[in-house]
C-alpha cells in the first residue's frame, strides 16, 4: 500500500529575515522561488531560534544529536 508522504522542505540561511522576503510583505527584494512555495504550502508566521549561532540552532534539527555546551 502506498501512504502518500507529505515533502518537507526547510530554508535555512544566515541572517536571513522574513521580512526580506516578498511573501512576508517586503515589497523590495525579487524571491520567485520562495514566494512560490509560501504560496503553494503552508508558512510559519512566529518562529524562534534556540541559539544566536548557527551550527547550534542546524544541530538541533537532527533529534539523535545530543549536544553538551
């Protein structure tokens, strides 16, 4: 039997905020792409980093990580 599995995609770049993106209202900058797929899909409107630096905040995606600081 085939479960149909929904597709995933997560964007993350550094120092990158929604408000440079076209599909958080700027009006400025040219994102086609990115505006296709908040479109398309579904977008978070509040999110939260767990750490100011970005291989910490990578890291904490991958749930079999375990970090000690």
């Amino acid at each position: 039997m085939l479960i149909n599995k929904p597709n995933i995609v997560i964007l993350m770049a550094d120092q990158l905020t929604a408000s440079a993106l076209r599909a958080y209202g700027n009006n400025v900058s040219l994102t086609p792409n990115i505006d296709k797929l908040a479109r398309e899909g579904v977008v978070f409107d509040s999110a939260y980093c767990n750490s100011p630096l970005c291989a910490p905040s990578r890291a904490s995606l991958d749930d079999r990580a375990v970090y000690f600081p």
